[in-house]
C-alpha cells in the first residue's frame, strides 16, 4: 500500500483511511476467515481491548450487540435504526485498560504483562496477526500484545491461542537478585536453560536450575525437550539458578544450621502399596498394568509427586485428623480444589481408593486416559487422607487434567460443575469394568409398562458401563416428549450422573402485555405474566385470560407495535414466544367470539397540524397505539366505520368534557362536583347514556381510509359500502378538538415486554427452596428452538413438548444450581438465594418408581463460587462423616 503523506495524517497520528468503513469491515473479516481456515501451531494472534474494538466495529456497521440475549431483535426494522445513525471514528488503538498498571510498554512484546482475569469477549478480543496488521497500518496506537497458537490436549487435540504465557520468578542464588521469565508453557527445558543463561549471563554447563516451588528445591531440572507443562512448573512460581563451578556456594542449599538440605527422591514409590493399591514390584510398578502403560505416558514417577515435602504413605501423626488436608491454589484453580475436595470427601469414593484398585484401571477404553486421569486421582486422594492437615500442591494432578482436558489447562477461571462432570465421567470410563462394550439395539417403548422399558434400559446401560462411579452416582430419569402436531410420544429412560437445576428464574420471563377493550368498554391495562421461555404464543394467551379474568364469549387478539403500527398478528398458537424479544410491544385486544368472524376495523392515529389543510397529504407524524374493533354489520359501510371509531375511543373521554355537555343539557346534578359522580353508581349509569347521546351527535371525526403500511389515503363518505370479511384500515386525524376531547394518553407510552433491570432487584430479595429449583427442572415445557424433535410419525422436526421425570435415584446425588448465563458478549450470575436442607432431604415424593424405596439424604459437600463472573472465588464445605461434623 502506498505510504500516506502528511495530508493523511490526522492530530493523535490515525491516518486519514483509504478505505471506507465498509471496505475495512470485508477486509477484516475476509483476513479472520481466511486465518480460520488455515490453523496451526505457531500463529501469532494480537491482543485488542474490547473497549476499543466495540468502537471499531460501530463505525463499520457491525452491530457488536445482535446477539445478545433478549438484549435487540435480529430483525431488520432494527438494523434499520442501527445502520441510520452514523458511528464516530474509533481513533488510534488503546489497549491501556487491559495491560497491567507498571508494565514498560517499550519492553519487548511478549513481555508486558496483561491484567490478571481478564475474559475474552468481555475484556478483550484476539484478531489474527494479517488483521492486527491492517488495524495498526490504519489506526497505529498500541501497545502490541502478540501471543502465540498452541495445539493442546492428547486425544482431543485443540487450538489455543496462550493468553498468558507461563511467568517464572528467577532467584540467582549467586547474589540473591530476582528477575522474571516469560516462556510458553508449551516451551522446552532447553529453551529455558538458554533464557536464564542468556538473562544472567552464565554458561549453560555451568548452570543447575531448580524447580523452587514453595522456596522448597524439589526436581533438578535438566535442558531437554521436556516442557514446562509436563515438568508441572505453575504461573509465578519460583526457579533457582545455581552456578557449579565449585567458587560459589548457595546459602539456598543449606537449611537453617547450615547442613546440606536432603533433596526429595524421584525415585518411583517403594512403600507397600503403589499408587493403585496393589502389590508392587522390585521396580515399584503394579503388576496390574505396568504392561499396559500408554505410550508417551509415566503411570510411576510422573505420579509420585514430592510436592508435600514428605513420603504421602506416612502415617498421620498420633491424635491427628484424616481427611482436614487443604489443596494449594496454583493460580486461578480454586475451581479445581473446590471440585475435588467434594470429591474426596465422597465417602464411597475414600473407601475404594484407600484399598487396591489396580484391577480395575481400565487402559484399553478408548472413552476413557488409558488409566492414567484414575491413577492421578486416587494418588492425590490418598495423599490428603494421609497428610494431616498439611496443605497440598497438586501439581501433578493439574499437569495430567491440562493433558486430558485441555480446556482447564491454563490459569483462566473455569467453572467447578464443568470439571466436576467432566472428572466423573473420566473417572468412569478409566475404571470401567467392561472391556470390550457390546452393541446393543435400542427398542422403543412401544405402549410397554414403564417397569419393564425402564429396566431393560438400566441392563443395556451396564451391559456397557460399569463403574464404581455408575453404582455410586448415576441414576435414572424418565423422559416423555410428546409431538405437538400428530400428538406422537416417545418415552425414553436415560441415566444422569448428575442434576442440572435451573433456577425457577432462569426458565420463566415475565412479560408485559397491554390489553385493550375492542368494544369500548373499559380502559386500557397493562398485564405482567410469567411464562416458560421457550413457551408458546398460546401459552402467554392463556397467562393473559386468567390475568385480566376474559369472559367466556370473549378471545384475545395478540398483535406487536412498531413505529406506532401493526407490525404483526400473533396469531399462530404454536408461533415461540423466542421470537417475542424484551423491548417490542405487545398488545392484546379484547375481542367478542362472534366478531372474529366479521371485518376487522384498524385504527391508526395521527397529528393534524394546524397549518396543514389537505387531508389526503402524507408525511404528518403517526403517533399512539393503534385499535382495533370489528364492524357488526354483514355490509359495513362509512357510517358504520364512523360509529365504530367513535365507540372504541369512548373510553378515552376527558371528564371535562362530559361535564360540559351535563350542564349544556340543564342538568344540575354535577353542583356537588365530579366526585359525587364517579362515586354514584346512578350517575355511572346516566353518564354512559349522555356518553352515547353526545357520540352519536355531530362527531365529525377525520377520517380516511388507508393501507396497513400507513402509504396511502382515499376519503369515504358515510354510505359508502365496504366489501365484509376484510381488514379495514383508516387513520384519525388528531387536531386541538380531538385532543381537547380525548385523553390521548392512553395510546402513548405503552410498556415494554420486559424492563431490564427492575426484576433483577426483584430476585436478589426472594429467596427459593431447593424443591422449587427442582419443580423448575421436572416441569413441562416446549423444546428450544435450536432443539428440535424429529417426529418418527411426522418425518420432521417438531418443536415437542419435553417432562422429565425421576425413575431412580443414586446413592450420592449431584445438584447443579445453573447460576451462570452466558452470551456473545454478556455473561450475567444469578445471586438468587437457593434454601436447601442440610439432614433429610426426601425426595421419595419425585421418584416415580413404585418400588417403595426411600429416599432421604445428608448433604456431605458443597462447593461454593463467591462474587461475580470477572473476580470470583471458589471454595468448599465438606463433612467427615465418620465423625459427623
């Protein structure tokens, strides 16, 4: 591209763009596309502030907010809005809001230190290298935040782009000074030992360096192409250089009398029980599966973590409790330590890897970590049942979880219930007892007793799956859907391992829907009603007739207002309320059954400036909600229309100006003023007959016919005849008498479906029991939108409607609270507080098994997050049952 003179230059030093905006919005995101197309190991990736890039994409027509949940309609009456208003120029580049307060901007650029926590998405963006490129060309600023791709995991591999690189404290042992090392957690021992050499200056065969964790030397380590990760070195933890030349001597070596420390074997284990509980051999290993080991992988030394400071098999000193251990948080894991010591703390679980598992270790099942993720787990369990109240660094254990789910690798906050099933499940296929797993043919229901559907089901599932985890933790539900077109059902009994609860909250919305009278006889009302979200039109319609107590002989016509018109009829019962979003305005009309069948009369309003005298001229402003009524007659006609309007605003009559036609009459009975009037139900009754005897007067309403987009005008006159059965259309024009007449305030300002913000407040003061998150999750309700049934029956995919039901029910059951809401760029945590019983909750009341069983349980653990999504905390409560405390 050619260099831009000074004329192209604008003050903060952005140039003035050769491109257009539109143009720079196909070039970005043909560059993003072409980048997705051709990932691998090693692309670079920049780091962008979100705040920034939102201004960019505003100013080149990408509407950043589309997709955000219940946020803005896709549709394109509201781009229109969107794309209309011009967007302001995001200026040069500033990621100063997401680098780290301190950090040297002129230091290199995989070195400046981005703020801790921070949330793609939320806090920041990553463009590939080729669009970095194109935005500094046309906007410069900065400063760069270059990070490389990295290929994870080792049955799943996946993309990564390494947010934050791996940072090392160096303690020089030499003179005691401290410097920090940024690597790739990807990155080689040997590229570590050139850096400290290179950094210190110091020759490499002269250089020992130390895994220093906790200031404690634990693992020499040695320049080989071992990485960092598989070494188990964490963010910010400390390394010790050593020079070995015999002139200097490192105080880090000696302990406190100045004696030589004794450094920590990483000889495999010789006690009398290997890490599985089994025999062991002159070589440490258990014969159950040293043959079996999956290439590549270390079932010995690569467990046996010296991270305690002491042999993990000691006894526990005399008069010390079991079970009180605390893991060490090794930087944002205290999702991982709070998983885990529920997990540990399962009393079922204590007992099966305290004694010999090794025959079960399963190292053929391809679902499972060839035994490896079962052996990490039960020697880091045994390591906490036996260490007193030592805290523990479970170093090792997060080294093979970053292998195996490299979606938790990294020093990102993770969410607890998403590794916890995911360790559950892992667990269970690492120790699963069948080896080689049948293939069984699925039978339907076929109007077969559920007693005999569901246990045939139960006998396939463990004809494939058993575990200690499937006696242990899964159970079984029933699951109905039903076809809302052929009415087709399909049962099905699936097991759960555990139970995702949605809050009643989460599941509900509440939407405001303003009724109208189509006959004139009362006001207008807004309702509030809470229905199912991803419900129907016929359920909001039913929510509606009980609110505002419709009548038997009555219907509701469902209709959206836009730019003060009808956008659209709901008129579909099974149309997804998902298409219904929080600021569009729904309106209803209360109509008689027999006028649905008759010519529907539209009634638009419109302000009549004094100036203007031609009525047929377009261009005067709509305003108000328009209404509907019906037209009794088989044949309306002009003056049918006129009498129609004149009734359906009846209600809108200003009271001065009912008393003003009372004492143009002669009456005097308005001498004790209005409030005697409204209070009097005689007067009530002859102010609606001096209602109808003014309307049917000389209204001289201005009146004029007009299609549904509001385009185009024709006058009529009262005994013009009108075809019956259509949708008519008129619009009123409103001038100083009509408003001196009506209150037009009624039509104005009609609320949306929903406020944002005024039913959060509402939530954080209730609180809700747990049987209620419960009855929230077994309720019927329609499938999403993006979760279709294919009808064997209808040969298509139905919107069914789906109840879960609970057939069988574990030893130990999971609750899951769904707190947590995510979207493209919004992610929200409900705080409602859930009331949930620590001794004997029965839940016999929701099993639908018929066998008499109880089924009353101890709460034993919890794991708690505290705080929000961006700065949160995880923690955990778990009772030693033995000890009932």
């Amino acid at each position: 591209m050619t260099i831009l003179d000074s004329g192209f230059m604008m003050e903060d030093g952005v140039s003035c763009l050769p491109c257009t905006p539109e143009e720079q919005k196909k070039i970005v995101i043909d560059l993003r596309n072409e980048s997705e197309r051709n990932l691998k190991e090693g692309n670079l990736y920049f780091v962008i502030s979100s705040r920034w890039f939102r201004k960019w994409e505003r100013y080149v027509g990408i509407d950043a907010d589309a997709n955000l949940i219940g946020n803005q309609s896709s549709d394109s009456r509201h781009m229109n809005v969107a794309s209309s208003m011009v967007a302001e120029m995001p200026g040069a580049i500033d990621n100063s809001d997401i680098v780290q307060n301190g950090s040297d901007c002129n230091c290199k650029e995989n070195e400046i230190q981005l703020r801790r926590n921070l949330m793609e998405g939320q806090d920041y963006i990553l463009v590939p290298q080729r669009v970095w490129e194109k935005l500094h060309e046309w906007y410069k600023g900065g400063p760069a935040l270059p990070r490389k791709m990295i290929l994870q995991g080792v049955y799943h591999r996946t993309f990564d782009v390494e947010v934050y690189p791996l940072r090392l404290k160096l303690i020089d042992s030499r003179d005691e000074s401290q410097s920090v090392i940024w690597l790739s957690r990807k990155a080689s021992l040997s590229e570590l030992f050139q850096r400290v050499c290179a950094r210190r200056g110091i020759e490499q065969n002269k250089a020992r360096i130390w895994d220093y964790f906790n200031k404690r030397k634990h693992t020499q380590l040695s320049a080989s192409n071992r990485s960092l990760e598989e070494s188990n070195l964490q963010m910010d933890q400390d390394i010790l250089l050593e020079e070995v030349d015999g002139h200097h001597s490192s105080r880090f070596g000696m302990d406190s009398t100045g004696n030589e420390l004794a450094l920590v074997s990483m000889e495999p284990s010789r006690s009398s029980f290997t890490i599985a509980g089994g025999p062991t051999l002159s070589n440490g290993h258990s014969s159950g599966y040293k043959s079996n080991q999956y290439p590549g992988s270390s079932l010995s030394s690569g467990l046996k973590d010296p991270d305690d400071g002491f042999d993990a098999y000691n006894t526990v000193r005399k008069g010390e409790k079991r079970g009180l251990a605390g893991l060490q948080n090794l930087g944002n894991t205290c999702f991982m330590n709070s998983a885990l010591q529920c997990l540990v703390h399962m009393p079922p679980l204590v007992e099966y890897f305290l004694k010999d598992y090794s025959d079960e270790i399963n190292t053929e099942n391809p679902l499972g970590m060839h035994g490896e993720l079962a052996l990490a787990f039960g020697e880091l369990l045994r390591k906490l049942w036996s260490s007193g109240q030592t805290a523990i660094a479970p170093r090792v254990f997060k080294g093979k979880l970053a292998r195996f789910a490299p979606q938790f690798s990294g020093y990102n906050q993770h969410d607890s219930q998403e590794l916890l099933a995911f360790l559950l499940d892992g667990l269970h296929e690492d120790l699963n007892r069948v080896r080689k797993k049948p293939y069984i043919e699925l039978k339907d229901a076929d109007g077969r007793p559920d007693e005999e559907v569901a246990a045939e089901s139960w006998k396939n599932h463990k004809a494939r799956n058993d575990s200690v985890i499937v006696d242990v933790c899964q159970g079984q539900y029933k699951s109905t859907l039903v076809c809302p077109v052929c009415n087709k059902i399909s049962i099905t009994f699936d097991p759960f391992m555990y139970l995702s609860l949605p809050l009643p909250s989460t599941i509900t919305r509440t939407m405001t829907v303003t009724v109208f009278y189509g006959d004139g006889s009362g006001l207008p009302m807004p309702y509030t009603v809470s229905v199912l979200k991803n419900g129907f039109c016929k359920d909001l319609l039913l929510a509606l007739r009980t609110a505002c107590c419709l009548k038997t002989d009555e219907n509701l016509l469902l209709a959206e207002v836009y730019e003060n018109k009808i956008y659209r009829f709901l008129e579909m019962p099974l149309e997804p309320l998902a298409s219904v979003k929080d600021d569009e305005h729904i309106v209803a009309f209360r109509i008689q059954k027999k006028g649905m069948e008759k010519t529907k009369l539209v009634i638009f309003h419109r302000w009549q400036e004094k100036s203007t005298t031609d009525y047929l001229k377009s261009g005067k402003e709509l305003f108000g909600t328009p209404l509907i009524t019906y037209l009794e007659e088989d044949q309306p006609s002009g003056a049918d229309i006129e009498t129609a309007v004149s009734k359906v605003l009846s209600p809108f009559k200003r009271m001065h100006s009912l008393a003003k036609a009372h004492i143009g009459k002669g009456s005097d009975f308005l001498s004790d003023g209005l409030d005697e009037l409204c209070s009097s139900s005689d007067a009530q009754s002859i102010e609606n007959a001096e209602f109808e005897g003014a309307l049917s007067m000389d209204l001289s309403l201005r009146l004029l016919l007009t299609d549904d987009r509001v385009m185009n005008f024709k006058a009529f006159k009262k005994d013009t005849l009108f075809e019956p059965g259509k949708i008519l259309s008129v619009v009123m024009d409103w001038t100083d008498k009509e408003q001196g007449l009506y209150d037009a305030s009624y039509l104005k300002d009609i609320p949306e479906v929903h406020k944002a913000g005024f039913a959060a407040k509402k939530t954080r003061q209730e609180a809700i029991s747990l049987s209620s998150c419960l009855d929230a999750f077994l309720v019927e309700e329609p499938l999403g939108p993006d979760d279709m049934w294919y009808c064997p029956r209808c040969k298509e995919h139905r919107q069914a409607v789906k109840k879960l039901d609970l057939w069988m029910l574990p030893e130990i059951i999971v609750f899951h609270l769904k707190r947590f809401t995510y979207g493209r760029y919004l992610k929200n945590k409900i705080d409602t507080f859930v009331n949930f019983p620590i001794h004997n909750l029965d839940l016999s009341k929701y099993v639908k098994n018929e066998d008499g069983q109880s089924y009353v349980y101890e709460l034993y653990a919890i794991s708690n997050h505290y705080g929000g999504l961006g700065g949160g905390h995880y923690t955990a409560y778990a009772k030693l049952i033995d000890e009932n405390r």
